[in-house]
C-alpha cells in the first residue's frame, strides 16, 4: 500500500501540485528578501518584480497585492490540503483532469480571500494602520488581531470546519455527485473557514514574514490532522490570547 501511494504521489498531476507550492514558496523567499537586495534589478531583471516586491500599495497597487496575497495563500495552503487531496484520489483514481478540477476549485476560493485581503491591506494602509510592507503600526490593532483569532479557536464554526477537515473522507462520500470543481469549492470553503484568522495574523508582524508564514503553514497543517489537531486547537487559541493581553498591556 505504501509503495502504491509513493508510485501514485509520482504521477504528473501530483509532481504538477508539488511544483506549483515549491514555485510558490521561491517566489515568497524572493519577495522577502531585504530591501535593499530586492531593489537590485539586476537580481529581478524586470520591473514587475520590483514592484511586486514593494508590498505598498504605492508600489505594486491592488493588483501587484493581490498577487501578492494569492500566491502566500496557495503556497500556505496547499500543503494543509494534502491529505484531503490523496483522498479524493484513492476514492475515485482521479484523473489528472478531475484532479486538476479540484484543486482549481480549491485554489479559486483562496484567490477570492487574497482579493478581500489586498483590499484590506489597501485600506488599512491608508489609514495608518499598517505600514508599506503591511505590518502593524497600532499595537491595539496587533493585539485586536491576536484576541480575535484566539477566540476563533473556540468558535463553533471553526470546530465545524475542522471536523470536516479531520475527515475527508466522510466529506467526499456525502458530496461526491457535485462533481470535481464544486467539490474543490466546497473544500476550499471549509479550508477558509478553518483557517482565515491565522491567515489574517499576517497583519500583525508583516505579511511577507517568512518566518510567521513557515510557522502558520506548519499549525494550520497539524491543526487539519485528527490526531494532533485536537491536541493543538484549543492550547493555540489560548497562546493567542495570553498573546494578545500581553500585547495590550504593553508588556511587548
């Protein structure tokens, strides 16, 4: 069975998604470097990539932060969806064209967050909020964040959401006959039902942070496992809040 699922996970269609997140992170890499490096055009060679890496919307604009904020989200999320993904193949020995389909679809609706969060970053900017590279400037606002994705932990629909998340496949059986791309929308939703307050903690310390963007990949991962993830929801949402008092009282 294990060497079914390696030979299988060697397929064009799987080696496809893998080179889709590993395209995702370089880019992030890129788009982190300091500014001083990023604004070398020798190491881009393009304008667009300057702009891109100016996170400000005085640089790049929506457009430049939504492509911004859709590549983080399928780099990020991508790999949270692996175990649904291997699923949804061992129950219907997808084709590349119905896999493609579903990870489309999963993919669409992180596409459709990134444009709400580009637009947010925007308007946060202009007001001050955060600064160019969207970073807090308010620690009320940093603090408001953190108190508010801590008691998401504890939401009824993030247990909801979770649980499917824990089961996919229970989740694919009950809406098989939707079709590849309506179920690929539906597991997408659930995965942004999961997982958009630790995705909108981004504010709090930088989106291009590699290192908050490492670290919230690997929990929101761990969090979709049965296992560890019911070992993980409750103690982070409490992290998060202690975070949050601290950064309220001015202790950080």
């Amino acid at each position: 069975m294990l060497a079914e699922r390696i030979r299988a996970m060697g397929a064009p269609h799987w080696l496809g998604l893998y080179g889709l997140i590993l395209a995702g992170w370089a880019v992030l890499y890129a788009m982190a470097l300091p500014a001083d490096l990023r604004a070398m055009s020798e190491l881009y060679g393009a304008e667009f990539w300057a702009a891109l890496c100016r996170a400000g919307p005085e640089g790049a604009g929506f457009a430049g932060l939504f492509a911004m904020w859709s590549i983080m989200a399928a780099a990020m999320m991508a790999p949270t969806a692996l175990p649904a993904l291997a699923t949804y193949e061992d129950l219907g020995r997808a084709t590349p064209v119905r896999f493609g389909a579903l990870v489309g679809g999963y993919l669409a609706v992180w596409l459709g967050f990134a444009a709400l969060a580009a637009g947010a970053q925007m308007a946060l900017y202009r007001a001050g909020i955060v600064d160019a590279l969207g970073a807090s400037r308010q620690g009320w606002f940093t603090a408001l964040l953190l108190a508010g994705a801590g008691l998401y932990q504890f939401s009824a629909l993030k247990h909801a959401c979770l649980s499917r998340c824990r089961a996919p496949l229970t989740f694919f059986m009950q809406h098989w006959t939707e079709g590849p791309w309506r179920l690929g929308l539906r597991l997408g939703a659930t995965c942004l039902g999961c997982c958009w307050a630790l995705m909108v903690l981004g504010f709090g310390g930088g989106v291009m942070n590699l290192a908050f963007m490492g670290l919230a990949t690997v929990l929101m991962a761990l969090e979709k496992l049965p296992g560890p993830g019911r070992l993980l929801t409750a103690p982070l949402g409490w992290a998060l809040l202690f975070a949050a008092a601290l950064v309220a009282s001015g202790a950080i």
